[in-house]
C-alpha cells in the first residue's frame, strides 16, 4: 500500500513537472514548444526549464502534506530529485 502511494506521488510529480514545463514555454516563449525545446537544448538552457517546470512540485509537495498524504509528498520529492539529478547530469556532459 505504502508503494502505491509513493507510485501515485511520484507520478504526481512528473506530471506537474511536465506540465510546468509547458506552461513556461507558453507564457515566456513566443514560439512554439518544439521549437523552444530544440532552441534550448541547443543554447545548453534545456535544464533551466526542467528546473523552473519542478517549482509546480512545490504546490504538489505542500498540498499532500496539508491533507496529510505524507507517502505521496515523499513521491513528489522523489521526482523532484530525478529532475534534479536529470539536470545535473545535463549539464555535466
């Protein structure tokens, strides 16, 4: 039971990560979102919206703790450390 939680947070987590993703390059971008991802990733600033897109785990992460779904919350946190480590690894190589 204790993994299913974690699994429904972290899915949670994914989900709110892409989606902010998303809406970063809708609101800042004048292009489209292929487009702005090429461009990214070609300019090195790919980890950067990863990044900005994890501040909507934040809302995910403080939301399961205040209804107290503490196995979800470490879900979020576990996806949001993938991002992390996603990133870091980015911009290593």
């Amino acid at each position: 039971m204790i993994k299913k939680e974690i699994a429904i947070g972290f899915a949670v987590g994914i989900i709110a990560n892409t989606f902010g993703s998303l809406l970063y390059i809708l609101i800042f971008s004048g292009a489209g979102i292929a487009e702005t991802l090429n461009d990214a990733f070609h300019a090195g600033h790919f980890g950067s919206i990863l990044a900005l897109g994890a501040l909507l785990n934040l809302i995910a992460f403080f939301g399961f703790l205040r209804i107290g779904r503490d196995h979800r919350a470490k879900g979020v946190l576990l996806a949001t450390v993938l991002t992390a480590v996603i990133t870091l690894i980015y911009k290593i190589f």
